[in-house]
C-alpha cells in the first residue's frame, strides 16, 4: 500500500518542481523491484536447498544415533565422523550461499537508492549553480525547490527498498512452507492395507537361519545356519566385506517360527 500510495504521490510532488527530477525517479525507483525479485528467486532456490540439507543431516544424526551400539561393535566410529563432517560441509556450503545472495539483495537495496538520490542532488546542485537550464518549469529551479525535491528523494525510494526487502524475506518464507507442506503430506499418508490389531502368534518367537547367502557380483558367501531362541543372543563373527557397496540378497530361503 505505501508502494501504490506513498510513491505516485511523491513523484507527482516532484514533478510539480521539476520534471528533470521526476524522470531520474521514475526510471531509478522499478529498477529496485524488478532487480530485486530475480534476487528473490534465487533465494527461494539457496534457501530450499538449504532447508534439504538440514533435514537429510538431521536425519543421518538421529539414524547414527539409533545405530550407536552397532556403530561401536562394528568399529565405524571414524566412518560414520567422515560421513557427518561431508554432511556437515554440504551444510555450510548451502549456508553461505545463503548469507552471499542476503549481502547482495542489501547490495542491490542501498545501490539504485544511492545512486537515484545521488543524481537528483547531481542535478540539483548544477542547477543551483546555473550550469543547468532545463528540467525546471517556467522559472530556473529555486534554492527553496531543490531543497524539497533532495527530501523527497530518499523518501521516495523507501517503500521501494522496504518492499523489496519483504520480497527476499517472502522467498525465503515460501521454501521453508515447501519443506513443511512435504512433511505434513507425508505424514497423511496412509498406510497400505491399513492398521488392525492381529491376534498373537502361538508360543515363543524364534528366528531360524537354513541356506541363507549372500551374493555380490561373482562373490557368494555362505550365512551359517542358525537359530536365535526366546532371550538367546546370537553373534555373527567373521571379516568385513571387501570394498564397499550395497549388498544385494538374492530372495534366500529363511524360515521363521
């Protein structure tokens, strides 16, 4: 509204001064808007992808965390630290790609406002001086006439920078409800089939291992068969798998009691 209201009116004031004026605000005051929505864009795009890398880091600490003990008995304590120190730079990165557009939408701000007040004292000045003779109306511009129209212009240029500056906060705003909404939307997801309470298996659990493998590439590797009892702890003991990669299960036949 003080866009739409403030502006017109005191661009109207400057033209009844001077029309030189008036023009020098006319074509400084969009370019604030229009520059400062192509920054708005890409901070919505630094900001979303900043939203993503806080969630997958958030998500690989609360994994590594449920997976303590493991991590411990399986000796990945500086494996998982590497893999949290390349999430944790990612982070960074996405941060200060952030912070960089920030500078440059309050570099974009303070420039074309500077540089229109600038050119209206510009003129005012020679004008006063007598080395400009146009841009007034009827009579050369009065020292009384310079003086408004220097106090209108940074006046002028304020709601343009306010506005602005609510339109980089929007972008920002906008990615985080995206990230939001895609939570929300996976939450509502229903589950397949549905949830019903099941009548309780008969007798104790016991899980059974009977020619498991394990295959990767040409490689096969035979699982020991065995038995886990109600209360029993079972261990599997034995080297790790050579590099890395996933390992894929080719369907084994696993019986369960």
């Amino acid at each position: 509204m003080r866009v739409t209201v403030v502006a017109p009116v005191l661009l109207v004031l400057s033209l009844w001064c001077s029309w030189a004026v008036a023009l020098i605000l006319a074509v400084a005051g969009p370019l604030i808007p229009v520059f400062m929505a192509l920054v708005g864009m890409a901070a919505k795009e630094a900001s979303r992808k900043q939203m993503a890398e806080i969630g997958s880091l958030n998500t690989l600490l609360t994994d590594r965390l449920a997976m303590l003990q493991d991590i411990r008995l399986l000796d990945a304590g500086g494996r998982t630290a590497e893999d949290f120190g390349a999430r944790a730079d990612g982070l960074r990165e996405r941060t200060m790609a952030v912070l960089r557009i920030a500078f440059l939408s309050s570099t974009v701000l303070e420039l074309f406002s500077a540089l229109g007040v600038a050119m209206v004292a510009v003129y005012v000045g020679f004008s006063l001086l007598g080395e400009l003779g146009f841009g007034a109306w009827a009579t050369p511009l009065t020292l009384g006439e310079g003086i408004f129209v220097l106090l209108l212009a940074p006046s002028f240029f304020q709601p343009l920078r306010d506005l602005a500056a609510a339109w980089h906060d929007q972008a920002e705003a906008k990615a985080v409800a995206e990230e939001i909404d895609a939570l929300l939307d996976d939450a509502a997801t229903p589950i397949p089939g549905g949830i019903s309470r099941a009548a309780a298996l008969p007798g104790p659990a016991v899980l059974a291992f009977r020619d498991v493998r394990l295959a990767r590439g040409g490689t096969e590797v035979q699982v020991p068969d065995f038995a886990a009892m109600p209360g029993e702890l079972v261990v599997l003991s034995g080297p790790s798998w050579p590099g890395r990669g996933p390992i894929r299960w080719p369907a084994p036949a696993m019986n369960t009691g």
